[in-house]
C-alpha cells in the first residue's frame, strides 16, 4: 500500500482522489480483518484456485441383487479346498452379486498390500507426499529371508526409493520390505482411518509384514470380511472412473502417471497369482487384483487369496474377493478353488 501511496504522489492531476481511494481501501482491510479475528477465524488468504483438496468419502449404498444359483456353484466349488473359504462377487453397474460367508473373517496375508497403498496415495493427493520424493530403506526394514522382497534380493545394502518406486514393488511384486516401509510412512492407525472415511468396515491393518512373518497367530490381526474387500475394490474402480480420471478406462494402453489410476494399474500388471482369479479367464482379461498366500503348517495352509476388479469385454466390471484360509489342500487345489470360482462368475454375468 505504500508503494501505492507513493504512485499517488506522483500522479499531479487527480493526486488528492489517489490519496483517498488508498486511505479508504487500507479502512476497509482493516474492518474486514478485525471483524473476521472477532470471530476467531482468520481470513482466507490462499490465492483464487488452490483451494483444499476434498477428502476421500464413501460411495452410496448398493443394492445387492443375490444370485442363488451362482451361490450354490461358489459352494459346491468350495468343498475341494475345505478349510474356510470366503467369497463376494458383485458387478459394479448393477449390484448383482453373489456371496458365500461373506461375513467370516480372514487373514489377508499380502492382499492387505492394497489398503495400504491406496491409504499412501491419498496422503499424496492431499500433498502430504510428492509420489517421485525418495524414502531411505536399510538392512533393519528387510522382511526376513523367505519372504518375498525383491528390493531386499537386488538391494542387499538398502538404499534410496521414490514412493512410486515403493508402490510398484508393493503391489505388481508383492514386496513386503516395500510394504512396510509404505507403513512406516503411513502408520496402521491412518490407514485404518482412511478406511473409516471412505466407508470400509470389517477390514484390520494392524501389524507390519515383519511382524506377522515372525509368529503363525500374528497373520490373523490383519484380517477382512470378503464383504468389505470388495466394498475397498468397489471405491477404488468408483474413484478411477470419474473426476479427473473420467476419461480413463480400465485396461486402455496409456501411461498413468498420478492418482488412484496408478494404484489400479499397477494391481493389473500385479506378477503373481496368474492361476487365480485369472487362471481360468479368456487370454488377455484385464484382472487388477492383489493376492495373498500365508505358510503352511502341520499340513494347513493359513491364507491363499486373491481379490480383485474383473473388466468384462461387454464393458462392465466385477468386483471380487476369494479367501481360502486353513485349508489342507495342495496349493494346486487352493487355486484352483480360486480360478474356478471366478470363472463361474465370468459365465454368469459377462455376457448380460
């Protein structure tokens, strides 16, 4: 204001209206603050179009439209793996769905590698992170040996990770080293509080994959109901497919770069669990999916997982989580359970 002041000074012509319009216009910032503080607020001052970004929400409720017969198919396929298996399928247009103790609850194993991902990048669409700022990783934040850690096998002295970096190996090489330090970055408490905000229940992060590898109980604190996997799936294909990311389809050959579409496409180009939930479905089926396998003891095997979003070539989509867990079957059979019971989903609903 003073440099305006000074600007009036030297204009001769209209000098005392110059004067004028800075005293009044000083008064009125003045009366505008002091009244605002009155109040206890304090002015907005951010520039016009850096307003907050929105934080996550639920989506609304959907109607689940059962399909009997496709539950039966589900429980008779389940009988080969015994155990406890879990199942929720739901396609996202519609709301048909089928279900088989949908309410059980089961450890998650890996699979719990999405939560916690997509907790990180809401931080980083809030601009808490930046997903290119590197994170330092050391010997003391490796998963032990026979655990899967592909950054651990390359990196055997740790080393510098952008969150990206740390994503991808999270999620497309189910890494747990690079999981745990994503929950080093956003702690179980938050990511359980993410959770709650957009609406997902009945789904436990509590303990870190070091933890959990240490001791056969552990695995079960980290646990979901089918139910609430595929509500978790449900919010992440809502989130990619509108707002900014609208003209994004699932599967479209393109670089994604930012935001949720990162998360999802990097579920798609997920390595293992090729003979689950896709391994029975047309060649080239677009399956963003994240599994979780747990050890095998005194015969019984604690989890064999997947769940995951199946893109339908009549251009719908379905929402799906399989747990098998405490099972005495083979590893072939506990897939097989899994594929199959996709596959029985992709009958029934891909060519409505």
């Amino acid at each position: 204001m003073r440099l305006f002041l000074l600007f009036a000074e030297a204009v001769d012509d209209n000098r005392g209206m110059m004067i004028r319009i800075a005293f009044f216009t000083n008064l009125f910032v003045a009366v505008a603050i002091a009244t605002a503080c009155r109040g206890g607020v304090i002015p907005e001052t951010e520039v016009p179009g850096t307003l907050p970004v929105p934080v996550a929400t639920p989506l609304a409720k959907l109607e689940y439209k059962r399909d009997a017969e496709l539950e039966k198919q589900f429980a008779d396929i389940a009988k080969a793996a015994g155990g406890k298996v879990g199942v929720a399928a739901v396609v996202l247009e519609t709301g048909e769905a089928a279900f088989l103790n949908e309410d059980g609850r089961y450890p998650m194993q890996s699979v719990y590698k999405l939560p916690i991902a997509m907790a990180v990048m809401e931080q980083v669409r809030l601009f808490k992170f930046d997903l290119d700022e590197k994170v330092g990783v050391t010997k003391e934040d490796f998963v032990r040996a026979g655990m899967r850690s592909p950054l651990r096998d390359k990196n055997p002295n740790g080393g510098e990770f952008t969150i990206r970096e740390l994503l991808r190996l999270s999620l497309v090489e189910s890494d747990g080293t690079a999981s745990d330090v994503l929950l080093r970055l956003v702690p179980a408490v938050e990511v359980q509080s993410f959770l709650t905000q957009i609406g997902v229940r009945d789904m436990k992060v509590v303990n870190t994959t070091k933890e959990y590898g240490s001791e056969w109980k552990l695995q079960y604190e980290n646990w979901s109901t089918p139910v609430a996997a595929v509500e978790l799936l449900r919010w992440l294909a809502a989130t990619v497919r509108t707002g900014s990311d609208s003209d994004w389809v699932p599967g479209m050959d393109t670089e994604l770069t930012e935001g949720f579409p990162v998360i999802y496409q990097m579920a798609a180009d997920s390595n293992p669990g090729a003979k689950r939930l896709k391994g029975l479905l047309p060649s080239g089926t677009v399956v963003s999916h994240k599994t979780g396998t747990g050890g095998t003891q005194n015969g019984i095997t604690g989890a064999t997982n997947d769940i995951g979003i199946i893109s339908f070539l009549n251009g719908r989509a379905v929402a799906i989580a399989v747990f098998v867990s405490d099972s005495p079957a083979d590893e072939k059979t506990r897939e097989a359970t899994i594929a199959k019971i996709a596959k029985a989903a992709w009958d029934r609903w891909s060519k409505n």
